[in-house]
C-alpha cells in the first residue's frame, strides 16, 4: 500500500488513523479464525484466513485488505481489543 493512500485513511468509526497490521495482529486474527470463533463486528463469522490488514490500535479494530481494496466498512471490521 503506498504512504500516500495510508496518510488519509482512517477508521470510519473512531476516524483514528490506521496503520499496517504488524505480524503479532494478524496472527492474533488468523488464531480467532483457526478457533473458529472469530466474528465480525456485525456477528458474522469470519472462516478466511487473513493474509494483510488495517489495524487501529487504540480501539484494537482490524479491517482486512482483500486482493489490495481495504475493506473499511466497520461491520466487517474484526475487534481484538
């Protein structure tokens, strides 16, 4: 993802600055997942794996990135803390 387009994104609900998931987020999403636990903010249960994602750490909300499109709709968003 370029600096550019990481400069103006932000959650869409705390409207905080998001930051490229580090490997410990996304293993900690992949670890929900491999539970089969994981839901997201809607209550949906999320089966695929993540492979990148947004991260706002304050609010501990993941967003993934799919085929390099930031999925920034907060209902699909994952909570982790």
């Amino acid at each position: 993802m370029s600096p550019e387009l990481l400069d103006i994104l932000v959650c869409p609900r705390t409207k905080r600055r998001l930051q490229i998931a580090d490997t410990a987020v996304i293993d900690r999403v992949n670890a929900l997942i491999k539970s089969g636990k994981c839901k997201d903010v809607s209550g949906a249960h999320v089966g695929e794996p993540a492979t990148e994602g947004l991260f706002e750490p304050e609010s501990g909300t993941f967003y993934f990135i799919r085929e390099d499109i930031p999925v920034l709709i907060f209902d699909n968003a994952i909570r982790l803390g």
